[in-house]
C-alpha cells in the first residue's frame, strides 16, 4: 500500500498571526475560526481568506482574481503541492505589510464571501 502524504503543515510566525487577527478585527463581516492548524477568516461561514504556512491568501474571482495573480509574487493557494484551491490567491509580502493595499483585497474578498449561499 503506497505510503500516503504527511499533512504536517510549517507554522506562520506568531507576528503573522497577530497581525492577521489585528487587520481582521478592522472588518466586522470576518469571523475568526480554525482551518489548516491556524486562523483562518469566513464571511457567511464561507472561508474568504486565512494563513498558511507563513502565507496569507485572500479569496478572489474573475479579473479580481487576475488581478491579483499578476501581482509580482503572488501565486495560487496551494495547501498541498499541485492541489491548488480554485478561488484562493497567496499575496506577496509586499501587499501583507502595506496596511492600505492588504484592506483592499480583502474587502474584494468580503465581497466574494457576501456573494456566496451562506453555509
């Protein structure tokens, strides 16, 4: 029987997690929870945006989601190497450290959590 893949994920650094819960606590609509071993953002109780590995990703569609990819560094949630998650997108460092540019995408985030059937 073929050995299957370890799903030991590598921690964000505490200051990521903090900052996640402070940028997070600046948008009502977001409700903090669990996913992937650490914190993740849902709206309606679907995911829109959380941590992994060090990462933030955000939940985008359309030319959003275009957008987003074409920005230098950013790339598609992947949580296991070639099993991306359709609408997620990792953001660069850069959009993660600039308060005003991270807001921004993660309002257009909201608004794809809004947009969804509540679960």
């Amino acid at each position: 029987m073929p050995e299957r893949p370890s799903m030991h994920w590598e921690r964000s650094p505490a200051e990521l997690s903090e900052r996640f819960a402070a940028v997070t606590d600046g948008h009502p609509e977001i409700a903090r929870r669990k996913m992937f071993g650490e914190i993740a953002g849902f709206v309606n109780g679907n995911m829109v945006t959380g941590l992994h590995s060090g990462r933030w990703f955000v939940r985008l569609v359309g030319d959003e989601q275009s957008a987003a990819l074409a920005l230098p560094g950013a790339t598609r949630f992947e949580p296991m190497p070639g099993r991306p998650m359709g609408d997620y997108v990792v953001l660069p460092s850069e959009v993660v450290e600039d308060d005003r540019a991270l807001s921004g995408w993660l309002e257009k985030a909201i608004a794809v959590g809004k947009s969804l059937k509540p679960k």
